[in-house]
C-alpha cells in the first residue's frame, strides 16, 4: 500500500532541497556535461546570425561614407524598434515551450510555436508602417536629410525580412526547447555561408547599391525561416511535437502575450540602454572620438556575449523543462552548473581582454587617439564582460522560471533609474566624458546582476515546479491523467 501510494505521488513532492552533497556527486557532473553539449554549438549560431548583419555592414561599407551611414543608421533603428522587440517576444516561448516539453505535452509545444508566429507577424504590421517612414522620422528628429533619406530606403527593403524574423524566431525556440540544437547549428552554418555570396551579389552586380543588403539581409532572414521549417515539418525528431494547424492557436494568444510582452521588456530594456549610451557620447566633446571609442567597446562586449548567451539558453531551456517535468531539484542543479560555466567564461574573456588591451584596439581602428582611448577602458569593459556573463545566466534562469516581469522591473530600476543618471552625471557633470558613460552603465549592470542573484539565490525551487506543472495542467487537463496533477 505504501509503494503503491508513493508511485502516485507528484514528482515535486518527492524532492528535496539541493545540498553541498549533491552537488559533489553524479549528478552535478552530468547537468555540466549536458549544459556544454547544448551551449557549445549554441555560440556558433548565435555568432553566425550576428554576424549576418555585420557582413552586409562590410560590403555595404566600401561604397562610400553616405551608404555606410545610412546602412548604420537604419539596421540600428531597426533593431531598437523591431528585431529586439521580437526577438524579446519570443523569448515568452522560452517558458511556455519548454515547460511544455518537460510535461511531456509535445503537441502542445507546436501549437505554441504556430500561436507565436502567429502573434509576431501581427506585431509586424505596426513596426513596418514605422520602418516605412524612418526617413521622415529621421529627418524630424534632426538627422542629415540625404542620409535620413537613404536609410529609409534601406529599413523599406528590410520590412520582408522583419516578418521573416517573426517567423524565424519562433522556430528557433521551438528547436532549442527540444534541445534539438544540431539544426539550428547546420542552418546557421549554411545560411552564412550563403549570405556572403549573395550579399556580395547584390551590392556590388545587381545595380542596388547599399538597398542590396538590405535585400540580402531580408532573403538570409527568410531562408533560414524556410530550412528550419522543412526541418520541422519532415523530420522524424519533430514527429511528436509537430501539429497541424487548426484554429486551436488562436485559444493561447492571451498565454503568449501574458509572457511575451514582459519577456521584450526585460530584454529591450537592458539592450536599449546601451544604446542611449552611445546616443549620449554623441553630445560629448570631440564625438567623433567619444563615439568610435564606445562602439568599439560595445562590439567588444557584444560579440563576447555569444558565449554567456549559449549557455543562458542552455540554462534557460533545461530548467523550464525540469520544472515542466516536477524536477525541482535537477532544475535547482542546473542553476550551479550554468553559474560554473559562467564563472569560467568570465574569468577567461576577462583576462584575455586586459592582457591585449593594448592590442584590441588595432582591431577596429588605425588612429592613434582611438587606439589609446580603448586601451583605457579595456579595464572597465573587462568588468562589464564579467558582469554579463552572470546576468546572462540568471536572465536565462528567470526565463525559465517564468519570471520575466520581474527581471523586466529590475532591468528598468537598475539603468534607467540608477545606471543612465549616474552615466549623464558622471560624463557631463564632473567630465569624465566616454568613461563616465562606461561607468554610470556598468553600474546598472551591477546592481542588475545583484538583485537577479538574489532573486534567484531566494527562489523556491519546489514552488516552481508545482506552478508549472499547475500551468501545463489547466492549460492541457486533458493531456494528463489525474495521478499528474499536482498536489
């Protein structure tokens, strides 16, 4: 009677708190195994579909300062105001998907992936409307009027590949929730390498000129889009989790945005403080310089991110599957792995960043002053560098959770509360300039971290897995026997 009792019980309540002992045995070993099979391939992807942008920067960039500036200008107001607010939205699917899929509901998690889509290329509608009159809107806000008007071309031929993000994005998630990574990696890899082809093509033989990249941008958006939905649709790992379409996407709308619309906040917040960064070092002293020296050190930290990011993904899609399946405390064990594997990353980029200090600069610049002026804030982006790596973790831990609205909070609390008026202050006040700028973020970024830490470190590990496996139950109580339900 005892075991026949026990076997009914709901795994979250035949767990425990993780101990120093736990993490000393098997287990701890096999979550850090797992985690860097998933994140390892993960940097390529997302180093691949970063630099699909920077690739049509570069060969937009050898037709002239006027198509390089517009180009700038209008795949940055694109990614303010539309890739990152989608990018953002489709993060909701980190929770829903995977916890999806951790309950065993597979048909469920493609239901989810059509309902997204479905709700992004509504989101679409509005943003197009805005990328059509960028040019406009530029010159009311003040810009060039020839380079206003040329990135609103650019941003117009961009609008196909827009819908294809909100397409792509989706399907993303819906691979990478399944930890089915070796298809996003292969469609990376090859969309990449077709993209350089292409964009090569249609800048330079095609007669477009820089709209040709924003055409070759749009087209990579939409093949990726085209190769990972073959994928999904004809591949055997996808026969379980595939469903047809039917009206049922419509009955999970108002789930989506409940986590969708916090999940942008949460990362556009954060992305677009960096970008007030540089808006501001415009208005500094010798801008040219204050400008150049910041962008420099934002891609520094962008393309360093890639890492942090994997394994925030790997992180993000193994606790949202353990809490689907009850495990509390595997999901609680994967919180110590990805802050391992963190900790490493940060220490090791850190340190390899301040010992070349003095040679990164070389990378993006020629002059002498911008060489120099990098070379000084190799220490404080060196911190910044640390900093993200343990943030993207714990970001990657509240998605999983569920909780976005609250990093959503913290993130605007800690730069736009406290981090920007410390930069505005420090730059413009007491004339610190570009470093000032650089501090005032950076602390935004610590206070960040510190109270996504101790949200975390107060996570009721338990408390979780029971809210969603109670979620996944009210959503599909017709999927799951009685014994499953939660307690």
């Amino acid at each position: 009677m005892q075991n026949a009792q026990s076997s009914t019980t709901d795994p979250v309540d035949r767990v425990d708190k993780v101990t120093w002992r736990d993490l000393q045995d098997g287990s701890f070993t096999a979550e850090l195994k797992r985690l860097l099979c998933f994140a390892a391939p993960m940097v390529a992807v997302v180093i691949t579909q970063s630099m699909l942008q920077i690739i049509t920067m570069v060969m937009v960039g050898h037709l002239g300062n006027l198509s390089l500036a517009s180009a700038s200008f209008a795949i940055s107001f694109s990614n303010v105001t539309g890739f990152s607010f989608i990018m953002g939205l489709s993060s909701a699917l980190d929770t829903l998907s995977g916890q999806a899929y951790g309950a065993k509901l597979y048909r469920k998690l493609g239901v989810q992936t059509y309902t997204a889509m479905f709700c992004l290329t509504l989101v679409c509608l509005p943003i197009s409307l805005l990328w059509f009159n960028m040019g406009k809107l530029l010159v009311i806000l003040g810009q060039d009027p020839s380079i206003a008007h040329e990135a609103g071309r650019f941003a117009a031929w961009l609008i196909p590949g827009l819908f294809a993000y909100a397409v792509l994005q989706p399907l993303i998630r819906y691979f990478k929730n399944q930890s089915l990574i070796t298809p996003l990696f292969i469609t990376s890899c090859v969309v990449f390498c077709l993209h350089v082809p292409l964009c090569w093509i249609l800048v330079y033989k095609s007669g477009h000129g820089h709209l040709g990249g924003a055409l070759a941008l749009s087209l990579s958006y939409w093949v990726s889009a085209s190769f990972l939905g073959s994928f999904m649709y004809y591949s055997s790992a996808c026969s379980e989790t595939r469903a047809p379409l039917s009206m049922e996407i419509f009955d999970g709308i108002g789930e989506f945005f409940k986590y969708a619309l916090p999940s942008a906040a949460m990362l556009c917040l954060e992305w677009w403080s960096y970008e007030l960064v540089i808006l501001l070092s415009g208005l500094l002293p010798n801008p040219q310089l204050e400008t150049s020296v910041l962008s420099v050190c934002l891609q520094t930290l962008s393309i360093a991110y890639s890492i942090p990011l994997a394994i925030a993904a790997a992180a993000s899609t193994r606790i949202s599957n353990e809490l689907g399946a009850g495990n509390s405390r595997a999901a609680h064990i994967v919180v110590y792995a990805a802050m391992s594997l963190a900790v490493m990353d940060a220490l090791m980029v850190s340190t390899s960043l301040l010992v070349g200090r003095n040679l990164f600069g070389h990378v993006f610049s020629s002059d002498k002053k911008t060489i120099d002026y990098v070379a000084k804030m190799a220490p404080l982006v060196s911190i910044s560098l640390i900093l993200d790596s343990l943030q993207g973790v714990f970001s990657g831990v509240a998605s999983g959770c569920g909780w976005q609205h609250i990093g959503a909070y913290i993130n605007f609390g800690a730069f736009y509360l406290w981090g920007i008026p410390i930069a505005a202050s420090l730059a413009f006040w007491v004339h610190l300039k570009g470093v000032g700028l650089w501090i005032g973020i950076l602390a935004g970024a610590v206070l960040q971290t510190l109270l996504l830490a101790l949200f975390t470190g107060c996570t009721n590990w338990k408390n979780q897995a029971r809210e969603a496996r109670k979620r996944m139950a009210v959503a599909h109580e017709s999927e799951l026997t009685e014994s499953e339900l939660p307690l």
